[in-house]
C-alpha cells in the first residue's frame, strides 16, 4: 500500500499505464516534475507539472 498521496497517485499511473516507469521529481525550487518513460525505450521521457498534464502526454504518446 502507498504510503503517501504522491506515492498512491504513482502506482494509479503505473497501472494505468503499465507499458510506462513513472516516478515523481522534488525539486527545491519549482515544485515537483511527474516523469514516465516507456519500459522498452528508456529515451522517450515525459516531464509534467502535475499528474493531469502527465496523463495528456501519455494520451498524447500512446495517440502517436
């Protein structure tokens, strides 16, 4: 089980996404950047303000 909101919201991704590695960036300044990169092709990343903006990138991608 997640141990925190951020934590609980990457697993949803992840099983939402499940052909995506998704993990989340604490930045000292700016916040938090959400990432996802696929499994199999560790050079297509996806960077995010929030887990929403997140998921139209992988709309996007998996539309692409």
């Amino acid at each position: 089980m997640a141990s925190n909101p951020t934590d609980a919201t990457v697993a949803k991704l992840e099983a939402d996404w499940p052909d995506w590695q998704v993990w989340v960036v604490f930045r000292a300044i700016g916040g938090t950047t959400w990432c996802a990169r696929r499994w199999d092709n560790e050079r297509q990343v996806l960077n995010a303000d929030s887990p929403d903006e997140l998921v139209k990138f992988l709309q996007g991608a998996a539309s692409g």
